[in-house]
C-alpha cells in the first residue's frame, strides 16, 4: 500500500486562513530551559526545534513564552522565554522562527501567564486569579482577585506579545488558557466565582479568554492563525468534567481557529498523571475529550497526550475524533515520525517509552534526551558529519541493546559491519520483559532496531561468542565490546538457593515467583519486577540495604503503582542469609526474620569486565560500552553506542 494513502488522514494539509499547515502532526510545547542569561534561545535550543522541523511535522510550539516580567511561572524565572524582554532576545527568537518556518513548518508561539506572584514570606506562593481567598486545591497558596484593569491590561499584553512574536517571523501563537494557569482559572466554575462580568455563567467565566483571541486576531489580521489550548475535563474528584469542559469550548468556538484539546490541572497535586500519562497508562488516553468537543464546535480540534504510534494517530484522525494530533515526547523520541510516515518507513519509527527522562533532564539539565533517540540534545554534533580517514570493518560483540545501536550507527556513517551476538536472539537482558505490558514499547523498540539493521545490510551472526580466536579470523579494524552484564550476586549465605531467582528470570516467568515473594533491590529493575508481579496477584515486598535518602528516589507514577497493589519498600535491611522459608535481616530495629517462599535477586548487575579485556588488544581501535563498561540505564547505553560508532575510524 502506498504511505500517501495509508496515512492519508494525518498527512493532509489543513488551511487556516492564509497559513497551509503541511499535515496533520503539529510538534507540543516540550518548553526546553536551554537559554541564555537573557532568557533567549541558545543555538542548541534552535537546533533541536529546526531538528524537528526537517523530520516533516507542520508546526512546532517550543513552549510557554511569558507575556509580560511580572510572572514568574517557574520556580526558576530565568528558564523560560520572555516576550517581555524584547531587546534582549529579539534576533534570537527571528533565528529560531526562520530555522522552523524555512523548513517548511509553521513556528508557533505559546503566549502564557501563570498568574504566580511574588510575595512577602515565600515568592511562589501568591496567585493572581479571579477570586481573593485561598486556591480551592492548595490551603497555603493565597489569590488575589485581578481588578477589571488588571484584566483589560493583561489583553493588552497577549494581544502585543502576538504581534512581537509575528513580527519575529511566528506563523501562529497557541494561547495557554489550561492546566490550572491564568486563564484556566477564569474558566472553571471551581475557581472562579465573581459575580461581575468575569464570573458566573460560562459565557462570562470564558470572556477573558475569548476577548485575548479577539484582540489578537484585531492587532495579527484575522487570517493569522490562533490555537487555544484548554483542559476538557480537570480530571480529579472535585474538578469539572468533560460536560464543562464541551460548554468551555463552545464559547471559544468561532474565536479560535484550532482549539487544542488538554486535560487536567498542574495545580492539583497528582494530576499530572493525567496531563502527562505514564508507561503505566493507555495510550492517547486523552483522545475521548477532544472526541467529544469535536461534536460540538466548527472550528479544528486537536488532541494531545501519549501519542507516537502512526496507526493510533491516522485512526484518531480518520475517525473524526480530531482534526490534529499533537506530540510532545513522541517527536523527541522520533522527529521524523512524518517523514517516514510519507515514505513507507513505519518499521523504523521509534515510539515513545513514556519513560519521563526527557522531562527529567530539562528540569535538571536544561536539555532535552530521550532514552531511544541518541541524537537527542545533541542534534547540533549530529548535524555534522564525522570526517572518516577510510572505511573499516567493524565487530559489535554482544547485540543487546548497545550492539544494536552501535551497530546501526556504524553501518549509517558506511561502515562495514558485522554484529555477533552468543545467544540465539538480538535484544540482551530486556527480552525477560517482552511480556510484562507496561513495557511493551520496549519490546517495539528492540524490534524495530532488528528491522533497520536488517535493512543496512548489518551482518549479523547469531550464537556466534566473540573470542579472540574469531577475532583473529575476521581480522577486524575496529572492536565495540557491548558484552552486558549478569545479575550481581554478593556473598550472602543462600543467595544460589533453588528458592532464589534472579529478577531477569522472575520477568522471563512469573510462574517461577511462587507464594510469599520477596524482591531485594528497591532500584528501578527491583521496583518494576514488584510492580509487575503485583499486578498479577501475587504477595510482594521489597527490602532495600540503602536507606531512604540514599537510595533511588520513587517517582510519583510508581509510587502510584506500588499504592494500588499494596506495595511497600523497607529501606535499610541488610540481608544477612536465605533459608528456604525466610530471611535472616538487620534493621534499625535489630534482627529478624522475614517469611517468604520466593526471593528476587534485582540488586543490579556486574559488568563482565574480564570478557571484554580479553579483546582489548584484538583490534587497532576498540571501544568499550554499555553495562560491560559500568552499569548503565537506557538512556547512557543508547548514547554511548551512538557517539562510539561515530568515533570510529575518525582521528
């Protein structure tokens, strides 16, 4: 079948206006921190949003941009964009717009104001909103009612932070009027209960909003495109429905030239769960509210949340339930998702693990990487190609994930390659998963990876152990050592009892997890192994020799897992022996014994070190990666394959 037409929905142009909008995939705002002290975009920060728009999708939003200096919406003003400061970043955001729109997308730019305050006891604990009081979802956070200049003042700044951003070469700007923000606030009947003007009905509770998209389509010409982004449902007990959130719409209707379609309130506290889903969700979970608003309004409707698989975007589309789909993390994971969508190369489109590392690193780092892109937050260095002094043959021993990768990197930069691998299926440790269903992208990716090396034309032996015998008969120029790692086993009395299982053969069968489980490790392999078999029906526990603070810290999506299946980490238990029955531990509280039938070894992995010394010195360049190196996640081992491959045969 021909891609044009199997994707024929998502791969329609959409004119609005005077704007041709190249397809139906528009890039999320992702709001990436890497800025300059100014608060301007950095070249890292142009090159990953014109990365994207050379992978073919048809606008990009790169994230809030405040509106005026008075919000100070992060906990660190200085990481986000500020219309305000025009002087200061004007060339800069005229670059980004032009690296964007000059490879055939749409830049657009987020108008926002969070109505954060600053006040006299703590700088982030003061919101301006409709209403004086207390915010309903936070007892500690005061509001203070907006005076009706403050409102027609703050239309003025959205209007006149349009035209800036026109002006600079945005072909549209997305107003963010969700997720608990400013505007938000105005909407919901929870927060909002003026009796003016600004308040009560809907009509009057969506008038700031409507009056903000007025005033810019007054200020840009009504031919320059304006996307509202709202919550159709807050999604937590107390907060409106997607009945209220119809009606929210309804009154954006014939104002707004696209409403996007979120959901949720950042407010609440666990609601994030909803506006950014987890691994352990549904995907395109939140496609049912913009399935609805869609009944109801005439202009274009977009979805958004969890969303990269090709054939879930083309059916939404078709369906009807929205006229656009709109990725966050699953254009980071691949931006070229519409290029190959159009060119028949579904195979090899990476889908988004929901993992959160890319959110992590741009809270700490300021940088965006993705655990299955290796080009990500780095796309400037991979623009530039590597300059090789000649081709080499090169030998990947071991073909889990770092293989894989280092393999298909080495092939694209026209090596020859060949990738050995002692047992007889490609994937290493993470094929114990491929069942477990919250890691089911997993199991996508490592296929996916088979598909592209077979495409390359990577030579790929299977129960083939590299030694140095075969590497003295293959002769090779350059070695990558991606060789893995086994399960750590410490010295303790019983760990190779026939009650105790490793926790890759604990995935590989859960059967083999029987009665009373005990899982030791309480990292992310010891978590998920607990989780998983929690989910089964089986009685877990998990000791951990670490104390809380220093070990691992839980993030909210497990913690939400763990709760639901009732499982609980005791931090700071040395395991001292195993009996068949239970096990002998020291805690704070002395020594005890803990009833078990079957016990879990997940406390992490030993490199196999000694295996990859001795092919050291069987090549003129070799390279050593991934757990054979030192333990690593995903993330380091996709990195690290990717940047070694490029390396070879380049002095």
């Amino acid at each position: 079948m021909d891609n044009c037409t199997k994707y024929a929905n998502i791969l329609k142009p959409l004119r609005i206006g005077n704007t041709v909008f190249r397809n139906r995939i528009f890039s999320a705002p992702t709001g990436v921190k890497d800025l300059t002290p100014e608060r301007a975009p950095t070249d890292d920060y142009i090159a990953y949003f014109e990365r994207k728009a050379k992978g073919g999708c048809a606008s990009i939003c790169p994230g809030e941009y405040y509106i005026d200096d008075e919000d100070i919406g992060s906990p660190n003003k200085y990481e986000v964009v500020h219309l305000a400061e025009r002087k200061l970043n004007r060339a800069r955001l005229g670059k980004l717009a032009d690296a964007i729109r000059r490879n055939g997308c749409v830049p657009t730019a987020e108008l926002e104001k969070t109505g954060r305050l600053r006040s006299d006891s703590d700088e982030y604990r003061m919101l301006l909103g409709p209403c004086d009081g207390f915010h309903p979802y936070d007892s500690h956070v005061k509001c203070r009612a907006m005076t009706e200049e403050e409102i027609y003042a703050t239309i003025e700044s959205y209007a006149s932070a349009a035209v800036y951003a026109k002006d600079r070469g945005f072909g549209m700007v997305l107003v963010h009027a969700a997720h608990g923000w400013l505007l938000h606030r105005f909407q919901s009947p929870v927060t909002n209960h003026r009796t003016d003007k600004w308040g009560g009905s809907v009509e009057n509770r969506c008038r700031f909003t409507v009056a903000v998209i007025d005033e810019i389509h007054k200020r840009c010409g009504r031919d320059f495109p304006v996307e509202v982004r709202i919550s159709g449902s807050e999604a937590y007990e107390g907060g409106y429905g997607i009945e209220e959130g119809i009606e929210i719409a309804k009154q954006l209707d014939g104002h707004a030239d696209i409403i996007h379609v979120s959901t949720g309130n950042l407010f609440v506290p666990g609601n994030d769960y909803h506006t950014h889903p987890t691994i352990f969700q549904d995907e395109a979970l939140n496609v049912k509210y913009a399935a609805e608003i869609k009944k109801h309004v005439k202009c274009a409707v977009s979805t958004v949340g969890a969303l990269s698989d090709l054939d879930v975007l083309e059916d939404i589309v078709a369906s009807g339930k929205a006229d656009i789909v709109e990725l966050a993390r699953g254009l980071i994971c691949d931006p070229d998702l519409p290029l190959k969508a159009k060119s028949g190369r579904e195979k090899e489109a990476r889908k988004c693990l929901r993992c959160f590392k890319c959110v992590r690193h741009n809270y700490q780092d300021g940088r965006i990487f993705c655990v299955l892109n290796p080009a990500s937050g780095k796309e400037r260095e991979a623009a530039r190609t590597p300059r090789l002094l000649g081709k080499r043959k090169v030998l990947i021993a071991g073909g889990g994930i770092a293989g894989m990768q280092a393999a298909i990197t080495a092939r694209e930069a026209g090596h020859e390659v060949i990738l050995c691998e002692k047992t007889g299926s490609l994937g290493g440790v993470l094929l114990c998963e491929k069942e477990v269903p919250f890691k089911k992208r997993i199991w996508d990716y490592i296929e996916r990876q088979k598909y592209v090396l077979s495409k390359l034309g990577v030579d790929v032996r299977l129960n083939t152990e590299v030694t140095p015998e075969l590497c003295a008969q293959i002769r090779p120029d350059a070695i990558v050592a991606a060789l893995g790692a086994v399960a750590n086993t410490p010295p303790i009395p019983g760990l190779d009892g026939e009650n105790v299982r490793t926790a890759a053969e604990a995935f590989a069968d859960p059967s083999a997890a029987k009665g009373k489980c005990v899982v030791l490790g309480a990292g992310l392999t010891g978590l998920e192994l607990a989780i998983y078999l929690g989910s089964l029906g089986k009685e877990v526990r998990i000791l951990e020799l670490l104390n809380e603070g220093e070990a691992m810290e839980i993030s909210a999506a497990y913690a939400r897992e763990m709760a639901k299946y009732g499982l609980t980490v005791e931090y700071g238990a040395k395991v001292e022996k195993i009996h068949k029955d239970c096990i002998k531990v020291t805690c704070a509280e002395g020594k005890r014994d803990v009833q078990c039938d079957t016990v879990l070894n997940a406390m992490g992995l030993r490199p196999l070190w000694d295996e990859a010394d001795a092919l050291r010195d069987c090549a003129p360049e070799f390279y050593q990666i991934g757990d054979c190196l030192s333990p690593r996640d995903l993330m380091a081992t996709t990195s690290e394959a990717w940047t070694a491959a490029r390396n070879i045969g380049c002095y």
